[in-house]
C-alpha cells in the first residue's frame, strides 16, 4: 500500500509538470540553434542557446548565454548569464539575467530583473514595463505604464503614460508624456528632458529647478512622502532578479517536500558513501545526462521502441527541469548523516529548501558556477542511480 501511495504522489507531481511539455519541442545541450521555424512550443536549455528563425509559440529557455534573433509569436520567458533579445515578442516578456539587451519590439508587458539592462533606441514596448536592476539604460519608447528600479538608471527614451522611478542615481534625457514620480538619492536633468503632466518627486538636497522641461503648464512638486520609497526599495535589484525565479523556486519546493514526504528511507541511502565516493558518483551521473538521450534516440527509431523512448524522454525532461530541487535533497540528506545529526522530516525539508536557492543562486555565475552545478547535479544523479540499481539487483 505504501509503494502504490509514493507512486501515486509522484504521478500527482508528473500530471501538474509534465502537462506544458506536451506537443512542444524539447531542445538540451551545451550549444542549442533554433535555425528552422517551429510550429508549437518551445522549451531549450543548454551553455548557450540561438534562435535564429521564427517560433509560433511560446520561449521558455535557460542558459549561460541566450541570443533571440528572430519573431517569437507568443510569450518568451528566458533566464541566462546574459540575454540578447532582438526578434519581436508577440506578447509577454519574463526576463532575469546578468546582463540583458531588450532591442526588439513587444507587444506585450516586459518584467525584466537583471544586474545590467539595456532597452534599445528602436526597442517599442507595447504594454507596461516593470524593471528591477542594478543598472538600467532606457532608450526605446513604453505605450504603457512603466515601473522602474535601479542603482543608477539613465532615462532617454519615452514613456507615453504614468511613470514611477525610483533608484540610487536617476538621470533623465527623455520624454514622460503622461504624470512621473521621481525618487532618487541624487536626480539629475538632461537637455532633453520633457515632463508633459505633472512631476512628483523627492531628492536629499530638497528641491530643483525643473526649468524648460515642463510642457503644458506642467508642473513639478517636492514631495517628502516619496523618500520611505526609495528607503524601502533599495534592494529592488534582488526583487526584480527573485521576482523572475519565483515560480521556478516554488515548484522545486514543492517537488522537495513531496520527495521527502514519500521517499524519505530512498534519499536517505542515496547520501550513504557520500562525499567519499564522490567521483563514482559523478562518473553515474554523467553517464545518465550523455548515455540517456542517446538510448531515447535508439528507442525512437523502432516501432516497438517508440512507447518506450516517449516515457524515457518525459522522464528525462523531468529530471533536468528539477535536477536542482533533486540534488537539493541529496545534499540535505548528505549534511544530515555526515554531521551525525537526527533532523526531523521538517528541518530535512528546511534545508533543501536552503540549498536549492543556493544552487539557483551559483547557477548565474557565468561558467564556473555552471561548472559547479553540473558536477553537483552529476554527484546526486549518481547517487540516486546507484541506489536504484542496487535495489534492482536486490
């Protein structure tokens, strides 16, 4: 009855996933190119991903350097090192990255947290932007309403409707159409800075001289209540940047707990021999990552096979779309037996849930944090193979 009641939960856990993977195309490996159209969805991984021909569907793609070219006719939600967007997005826009170029046209909303972000002088939002990062350039032109945070950001395109800004250093050379609020620890005014309705805004050295860019009988306000925004949001960096992560984290969370919950004695013997068995372990795991895909192609190409190799590349899919709420638990189990500790199901859980947020974290780390997470992922996948075939062979 306990065997039929972890299945079910894992199967529970397949039905809620796996649904969105369905009639899409499933692109992995260090380098991915897109050089074709493709009817459908799209989800890619890999060190570096190119789409270089149009996609009647929506992106979903993570990787250390990520570069659209070409039209994407529904939703792109990407997460890379560095993110070069400059086809048209037919409708939303998710981005998190280190550095991030937006030069395409959107028809959509953009919410974007990056350490650096550039939206380019051709660049057209059609619907609200809401930016949180280090550093944002904003040269390009929002039909909607915008939202924006930074350390420093230099203001030079146009915004059509109402505009919040707040950051550490703000620059404005462009053009606010519609009513502005303004917040910053140093603000400054460029030659080509027009205001057309009215200006709230608040800065250390009280008020400023707003001079001829008001437009329209315009007129700007100091409004002390606006300081406790900037105060408040400081860190916006680290809330945009968590914002695009969210529901990645939420998910892995929920698997951790479920594979706690029902596969507390399995992950627990996959963290026996471990760290000293380190390298077998990760010599499994590699196995599994390369050996896998090539016995799914295998499966494929033969009719009885075909059944078969679907259910392995679910499976497979599955596994990399989690392979850091699974080596989480691992490493939880790990620290547990290695520190000679008795955690109870909850403080297991806790630390999972620990780990993988620092496993999301070293994933952004340009190529040694790559680095890191695969052999970290390659040690748990090992792991867990080694434990399921000992008990096969049991």
């Amino acid at each position: 009855m306990k065997t039929m009641n972890r299945w079910a939960g894992l199967l529970m856990v397949l039905s809620i996933f796996l649904p969105q993977l369905q009639a899409a195309t499933i692109l992995t490996g260090k380098s991915v190119e897109v050089t074709n159209p493709i009817e459908g969805n799209v989800y890619a991984a890999g060190g570096q991903i190119r789409i270089l021909a149009p996609i009647n569907g929506d992106l979903t793609a993570g990787g250390g350097e990520i570069t659209v070219l070409d039209t994407i006719r529904r939703d792109v939600i990407v997460g890379g090192g560095q993110v070069r967007i400059e086809g048209v997005v037919g409708d939303d826009l998710r981005c998190g990255g280190g550095k991030v170029w937006l030069l395409g046209d959107v028809y959509g909303d953009v919410v974007v947290g990056s350490g650096e972000l550039e939206i380019g002088r051709n660049a057209v939002i059609h619907g609200d932007l809401v930016v949180g990062g280090g550093e944002v350039r904003m040269y390009g032109r929002v039909m909607g309403a915008v939202i924006m945070a930074g350390g420093r950001i230099d203001f030079e395109g146009e915004a059509e409707k109402e505009a919040k800004v707040r950051g550490g250093e703000i620059t404005i050379d462009g053009i606010f159409r519609g009513p502005v609020e303004l917040a910053a620890t140093e603000l400054k005014l460029g030659q080509r800075a027009e205001f057309h309705e009215t200006v709230r805004y608040w800065r250390p050295n009280g008020e400023m001289d707003f001079g001829s860019s008001l437009r329209n009988g315009a007129r700007a306000t100091y409004d002390t209540s606006l300081k406790q925004d900037v105060d408040y949001e400081k860190d916006w960096f680290s809330r945009g940047f968590s914002f695009f992560s969210i529901y990645r984290l939420l998910a892995g969370a929920l698997l951790i707990v479920v594979l706690l919950l029902l596969f507390e004695r399995f992950f627990q013997r996959s963290a026996e021999d471990l760290p000293g068995q380190w390298l077998n372990r990760f010599g499994m795991g590699m196995l599994y990552l390369i050996g896998l895909p090539v016995a799914v192609i295998f499966l494929l190409i033969t009719v009885i096979g075909i059944p078969f190799g679907l259910f392995a590349l679910l499976f497979y899919i599955f596994t990399l779309v989690f392979a850091p709420a699974l080596t989480a638990t691992v490493g939880a189990n790990v620290l547990e037996q290695n520190r000679g500790l008795s955690w109870t199901k909850g403080q297991r859980i806790l630390v999972a849930l620990g780990i993988l947020v620092l496993l999301r974290l070293l994933s952004w780390v340009p190529v040694l944090g790559w680095l890191a997470v695969l052999v970290l992922v390659s040690i748990a996948f090992g792991s867990l193979l080694k434990v399921t075939l000992t008990r096969q062979t049991a």
